[in-house]
C-alpha cells in the first residue's frame, strides 16, 4: 500500500485502483493522523487544524464526521468485521495502517537521510539515485487547499527536506562527471531558495566540474549581491573558503559523464527510476513501488486493528 500526501491525496492499494480524498477537511485530518501515527492525535489539536480560522459551534459533531469519513477511506475489505484502524481512545485519535505501507514524505525523507549518507561515505551513485527518487516523491503541493499553522509548518519541513534532496542530487551528480544534471538540481535549489548558499554553493561546484570556472564565480558574485542587497550581510565563512580555493585553482578539465542515463524522467516529476544504476540500501517501505527504492522482495504483513470506540 502506497500513500500519497502530496498532490492528490490517494491510497494505492496493493492489487487494486487509487482511492481519493476529495474533501479539503478530510484530507488534512487523515495527513495529520497518517504523519501522528505512532503515538495518536489529541482531538482538540486535531479540530483546530481542520478549523484554523476558529472552531464552529457544533465542532465537536463535525469532527466526528470527518473521522467517520477518514476511517471508511482507510477501512479495507480485508479488515475484520466489527474492527477499524482509526480508534478514539483518551482524547486521542489512533490511526494503523499495514506495517509494510510506505508514505511518500516518510520514503522522502528516509531516501534524503540516506543520501547524504552514501554520500558522505564516497558511494555517489547511490547517493545520486536516492536522492533524485527523494526531489521526485516531494514534486507537488502539500495540501494545496488548506492553510493553517500546521500545514504551514508541514510545508517548510518538506520544503527543508526538498532543498536537501536537490543539493545532495546536484553534488552527487557533480561527483560522477554528470554536469548537466549537477548543473540543473543546483539552479533548481537556488530558484527555490534565493537566499539559501549551499545552494549557491552546489551551483559552483556544478560550473568548476563541467570546466567553467568564470559562471561559477559569476554564481559568488551574484549570491554576494543578493545578500547584500535583501538582507545587508555578507556570505558565510564556508561560502567564501570556497570562493578562495576557486580562485586558486587552476582552471578544470571537463569530465565526461559517467552516470546520467535515466535521471530526465525524475527531473520532470514521472515516478521512474532507472534499475541500471547501483542498488541502495534496503528499505523496509521498498515493498510498494517507493520511488527512492527499488522493489526487492515483496513481504505481507498483517494489519493490526482495534475495535471500535
């Protein structure tokens, strides 16, 4: 079962068609269920998140109809009678879903963690390859019709993971020769993050590996402008390390790509991978088709439920 919290909200049963949400309340009461999972909702919060602007009269009634409404969407045919996977108990709401089921934030962030670690440890093609399902997975709005602080503050966190993965994808890619896709992650973070210089940063290590040192001082100089300009402070002490050492540098040779077969499809936001490239890690939400993993060997777990309240 795949779950998709971005864009349309939608459940992919294994086997079956999709299954959307189509109201705007109900769709940001199952987000925040399905993302509090692991220790439940407190109703009231729950209530002022479908309710920014101020809870009706009849709120309480209202909620319940929308919790009626969320668990018949994640109720299965495979459930046991007289059994649900969304509980109230203690002033709190308790959603379960399959333990194999993967949530396309959760795989999002679990593949950007990864990343920067294959990264850090040299393997740049898994890194790359993790990276690039991560910028995929997160292609879309978070809730595009609702709005209220924790929407808000869902949409910064997953906007902070994005930039990450774009970043990681764009140095990963730096590091196997692949400028053009190094070039285009890079130029993507900066438009996303104007203010943002490890962006910038990422930008320049694109232009010194592809061989043009000049447009990589261009990029310092014109993060320079923008920060004096917009916020009256200069680049960091990393920021300018690199420009020093670029300025000391002799000027690069170009280097030939040497991974970028299938990544296009990723960039333009198609939910595809190319299984050519090295395998990551296992994952335990690879089951179902996770951008960021690769299927490996499918395992059906059983779902645990509670009786109804």
């Amino acid at each position: 079962m795949l779950i998709r919290l971005i864009g349309l909200v939608t459940i992919e049963p294994d086997g079956a068609a999709p299954q959307h949400l189509s109201s705007a309340q109900a769709q940001v009461a199952f987000a925040r269920l399905i993302l509090e999972r692991s220790g439940g909702t407190d109703r009231d919060q729950l209530a002022e998140t479908i309710w920014p602007e101020g809870l009706p009269d009849t709120w309480a009634s209202a909620l319940r109809s929308l919790v009626s409404r969320v668990r018949t969407f994640v109720t299965t045919p495979q459930d046991q009678p007289g059994v649900t996977p969304l509980v109230a108990q203690g002033g709190r709401y308790l959603l379960r879903i399959p333990q194999d089921a993967a949530v396309d934030v959760e795989c999002a962030e679990t593949a950007v963690t990864e990343a920067a670690e294959a990264y850090a440890e040299g393997a740049y093609a898994v890194a790359q390859q993790l990276a690039a399902g991560a910028v995929s997975n997160l292609r879309g709005s978070f809730l595009p019709s609702h709005e209220g602080e924790w929407v808000n503050a869902m949409r910064e966190q997953l906007e902070e993971v994005r930039l990450k993965a774009l970043e990681t994808a764009s140095l990963s890619s730096s590091a196997l020769g692949d400028e053009h896709h190094a070039l285009r992650y890079a130029e993507e973070a900066v438009r996303r993050a104007p203010f943002r210089e490890s962006a910038y940063r990422c930008r320049m290590a694109a232009h010194t590996r592809a061989g043009n040192r000049a447009e990589a001082l261009r990029s310092y100089q014109q993060l320079r402008e923008v920060l004096a300009e917009e916020l009256g402070i200069d680049p960091a002490p990393e920021t300018e390390a690199a420009y020093l050492e670029l300025l000391r540098t002799p000027e690069p040779r170009s280097f030939a790509p040497r991974s970028a077969a299938g990544l296009d499809p990723v960039l333009m936001g198609v939910f595809e991978m190319d299984h050519r490239a090295s395998a990551p890690r296992p994952c335990s939400l690879a089951d179902h088709g996770c951008v960021t993993h690769p299927v490996t060997h499918p395992v059906t777990h059983p779902v645990t439920s509670f009786p109804a309240a």
